[in-house]
C-alpha cells in the first residue's frame, strides 16, 4: 500500500487529546515494506492537567489496531510524561520513532523534543541494541524454515546499534546504514522481502552463514559499546522538565 502521509495525518488528528507528533515507524521507516506491509505509527499526545491530577485513570498509552478509513495499521501514542521518561532510559526504539523522517504530525513540541535526543543518547544505549537483537533472533528461530522478514529485523536492530555507537546519531533506514557498512546480502534480502510476500523464506543453505554473521555483529556492536564515547547517563533531564511543564500549560514562555 502507498504510503499515504494525508490520509495517516487525518486518522491520528482523530485522536481524543491534542498529538505533539506522529511518525511512521516498521517497514517503511526501516526501508523493506512489502505491499501487504501495514502502518506502523507511533507518537506522543499531551494529557490536560485535569487529567493528570484528576481521580479518574491516566490515559498515558492509547491504542487502535486494524482497519481505519480502508488502511491497516498499529497506532500507539503515549501520554508526553511516559514518553520522556522512555526518552531518558537507554531506549533507542523511542528515539527511532521521535527522529523518524516519515513524519505524519509535527507541532513546536516535537522540535523541543527532537532537540533533546543529544542529550538522551548515552553509551548504556548498546545494552538496548544487544537485548533487541536477541530477542529478534529468537524471533527468527521460532520459524522453520527461517523468515525472511525477521531475519531483516536482526540485521536493522544491529547495524542500527553499531551506527549509534560509533557517530551518536540515530539511523533506523537499513539500506542508509548498508550503504557504510556495504555488507552484499543486505540489499538482496530486501529485494525479496519488498518484491514478496511478508511471509518469504530463506533456503536452509543459508542458516549457518546468517548464524555467523549474527554472532560477528553483535560482538562488534559490544566492542563499540566498550570504546564509544558516549556519555555514561543523559544530560537533558532540566530541560526536559521545564518542556513538560510548559506542555501542561504550567509554565509560558519567556
């Protein structure tokens, strides 16, 4: 399905609380959608102080999965509070989608908070990466024979881990970051997930030399971790405080 960023901006806009940003995230953000591939959208929204102080439960995650206005998708916004603090653990996945450029909805508070990510980015981010690769590779196992699809999942997870470490800066594209490392299969097995179905297999042949190069990549990925010079913890937390305030409508500006 085309990436229809309109018709995306109009379902999120739907929303019951006003969305300091929305972006694309998945398949199209790691650059292998397939044409049955559906939206993966993630974002933050800002609860009223009511709200916040009320008696009544927080809304600080709102979901909606299925068909909406004919496109499939996965919409995930949280509460601005949950969200910086996920911004200020080592959790790359939330900086991924803060940074991505297939921005559906954008507001003045996502430029404060994209502002911020230098300095959420610390070394401690490798333990993040390492623990996401991991998972994904026992994602790909579950399956035989193996999935095209999360094997490209295990790929993405650690050249993006690697990128961070070596330069600071968030990449989630695999094909951007193959085009550093220049790693040959990369660009073959998007070829035949993008040219496929979700579903694509791999021929049993090439277990073992997946396996190998899993097991080189996350021992680079921690040997990048250990020489990066990153910093040891995030050193936005002031000015992530006084951005939060000023999204609740407790402090204006100056």
């Amino acid at each position: 399905m085309t990436l229809d960023l309109a018709k995306l901006k109009s379902i999120v806009e739907k929303q019951p609380y006003p969305i300091a940003f929305a972006t694309v995230s998945g398949a199209q953000l790691y650059g292998f959608p397939s044409s049955d591939s559906d939206f993966d959208l993630r974002g933050v929204h800002v609860l009223p102080p009511q709200d916040v102080m009320g008696l009544y439960p927080k809304r600080e995650t709102i979901e909606t999965h299925g068909d909406a206005d004919g496109i499939e998708l996965d919409l995930v916004t949280h509460d601005v509070f949950k969200f910086m603090n996920l911004m200020l653990r080592p959790n790359g996945y939330v900086l991924e989608q803060l940074t991505s450029p297939l921005v559906v909805h954008t507001s003045q508070a996502h430029d404060a908070l994209k502002a911020l990510v230098p300095g959420c980015v610390t070394r401690g981010h490798v333990h993040h990466y390492l623990g996401f690769a991991r998972n994904q590779w026992e994602v790909l196992n579950k399956n035989t024979p193996w999935r095209v699809k999360p094997l490209l999942y295990v790929y993405r997870v650690l050249l993006t881990g690697i990128h961070l470490m070596k330069t600071g800066r968030i990449e989630a594209n695999l094909p951007r970051l193959n085009e550093t490392v220049k790693l040959p299969y990369i660009q073959d097995l998007i070829d035949r997930k993008t040219g496929g179905a979700e579903q694509g297999v791999l021929d049993e042949a090439d277990r073992a030399f997946h396996q190998r190069e899993y097991e080189r990549l996350m021992g680079q990925l921690e040997r990048e971790g250990e020489r990066t010079k990153l910093a040891e913890g995030p050193s936005c937390a002031p000015e992530m405080n006084t951005l939060l305030l000023r999204l609740r409508g407790l402090r204006s500006e100056r």
